[in-house]
C-alpha cells in the first residue's frame, strides 16, 4: 500500500474582537452581529470564534452563523483551577462545553483567569501574578484531568497564555508543559507569545505535539516597550496600539509558517488583532491579515 503522509488541511479563521472588544465593550459596543459575520463571510474566512456580541445559545446561534455559511471554530473559556479542583471546574464548563458541542466546533481554549491581571486598568503590564515553583504541580495536575475529560468529549484542549496570567513568560510556559500531560494542548498565539518572551518558533519545533490551535497577531515592539516602559496596563497597551494583524508588525510569519509546516501542523489558524476599531479598520486589517497569512502559508507548502 502506498503510505502517503495525510493531507494538510489548515482553515483559516478570525476573532470577533477587531470588531468589537469583549474586555472593553467601548471598543466597537454598539457593532451589531450581523455586520461583523458580513464581514467576515465577505472576507473569506471560514470559521470565526465565539465573541461576545454572539447568542450563547445553539438554537439562536446555529442559524445566525450558517446564515453566513461560517462555522464556529471555538471559544475562550476562563478557568478557575488555582482555587478549584478539576471536578469543580468539569461542572463549571458544562455550557460553554455543550455549546460549542451543538455548534460542532472542534477546539475548547481554556484560560486560567482567578488572579489574571490583564482585565485591569489599574495593574501595569509588570504586574503578572507568578505561581511559586511548586504550585505548578497541582495547577498542572488539574489542568491535565480537565483536559483529559475534554477531549474524551471529542473536542481538543487548548490553554491559552496570555500577558497579565500566569501563563505568561518562557519560565511560565515551561513549567506549564513540565507540568502537564500530552492532552493539555497549546493555543500558540504569536503576539501573547511574542510579548510576553516566549519564542513560537522554539515553542512549535520543541513541543509539535502541544500546539493543537493557532492565534496569529503581530506586534508593534516600539508602542510595546514604551507601553511598559510608562507603566501602562494591558489594556491600555492594547489602546496604544501594540497588537495588529500579520503583515503590520515586527513578526516573522515566513518563518512561522514553514515552522508549522515541519511539523505536519492541521488545524485552524486564526487571525486576531485587539484594536480601537475607529482607529483600525477591522475589514481593511483583517483582510491585510488574511492576505499575509495565505501568501507565506502558500510559500511555505501549507495547505
């Protein structure tokens, strides 16, 4: 029999949050639904994720995005498992479990979000909680029951670092995997992972195995460091401008590209970029984004 490596199959997808901000609702408040998914279906992306402007309900859900003919690629889930154990945290995600089921979605991003700071004005981007060397046992222990029903579930797990959590840093993140078994999956996001010190390309070539989702943003590092530097909090660094799409910013996605290429990566990517939509167009980036990612993917034998 001929043993031909399986397709590739990567499906493009974006995040609701260019155009309106679920963690600063007067960024794009008053954007109705229905005009972020003509975008989106306009576009030609095939899947978004789960925003707040959308019904959490399957019934009223289901028939807003097929209206598109866009699927549901998953959603953010905030956990709480430094203060519960995983059987607590199983009953907690029943909903959002259950809906992405109905909704047929294959990816449940988890973020640990009990002492995250990234929600705060009033906390600067240095302000990230640590966990102590051995509090990672336990959290990572809980983290792997909790993937591990997940995906029993048929759904992949995919934990989300994030700046101002305590999965944030190269150090985080290590003790993260250290600490976890194969079924905690990663949400590899370049930008999160860019400034927060942690090197994607090292991240995909080191753990393959982990990165089971794909969020693609680029960075401004000038508007960053001065964020920092001036004691601004996450939020306010988004403001500022640090983020934007693939294509507008100080990351490689060649590089990134063929790295996911090596690793045989199938799944969705996602473009995401948090900005002020009256500053940034989230049509006109979104489609820059798009554009960015197709071309290096195409270069890069990714399909």
């Amino acid at each position: 029999a001929d043993e031909k490596r399986p397709v590739m199959s990567i499906r493009f997808g974006v995040s609701p949050i260019a155009w309106a901000n679920d963690d600063m609702p007067e960024l794009g408040g008053d954007t109705p639904p229905e005009s972020i998914l003509k975008d989106i279906q306009e576009l030609g992306f095939e899947g978004v994720e789960l925003g707040g402007k959308f019904p959490r309900d399957a019934a009223a859900l289901k028939p807003l995005l097929a209206g598109y003919g866009i699927d549901l690629i998953g959603g953010w889930y905030s956990g709480s498992l430094l203060v519960q154990d995983a059987d607590a945290e199983i009953a907690a995600l029943q909903p959002h479990l259950e809906l992405l089921k109905a909704m047929g979605s294959g990816v449940f991003v988890f973020a640990e979000t009990s002492n995250a700071v990234h929600g705060e004005r009033g906390v600067p981007l240095t302000g990230t909680p640590r966990l102590s060397g051995a509090d990672w046992v336990p959290f990572g222990a809980r983290m792997t029951a909790v993937a591990d029903y997940i995906q029993v579930q048929g759904l992949k797990f995919a934990y989300h670092h994030h700046l101002g959590t305590v999965v944030e840093n190269a150090a985080d993140l290590r003790a993260f995997i250290d600490n976890t078994g194969p079924s905690v999956g990663l949400t590899l996001d370049t930008g999160h992972a860019a400034l927060g010190g942690v090197d994607s390309l090292e991240v995909i070539r080191n753990h393959p195995g982990r990165v089971v989702h794909v969020h693609c943003k680029d960075v401004r590092w000038e508007t960053f460091a001065k964020a920092k530097q001036g004691g601004s909090s996450f939020l306010d660094g988004v403001l500022s401008g640090m983020f934007t799409v693939p294509g507008d910013g100080g990351l490689d996605y060649t590089e990134i590209m063929r790295a996911l290429k090596a690793i045989d990566y199938s799944g969705w990517i996602v473009i995401e970029a948090e900005q002020d939509p009256k500053l940034a167009d989230p049509r006109t980036y979104a489609a820059l984004g798009l554009k960015t990612l197709r071309d290096e993917a195409a270069r890069a034998g990714l399909r």
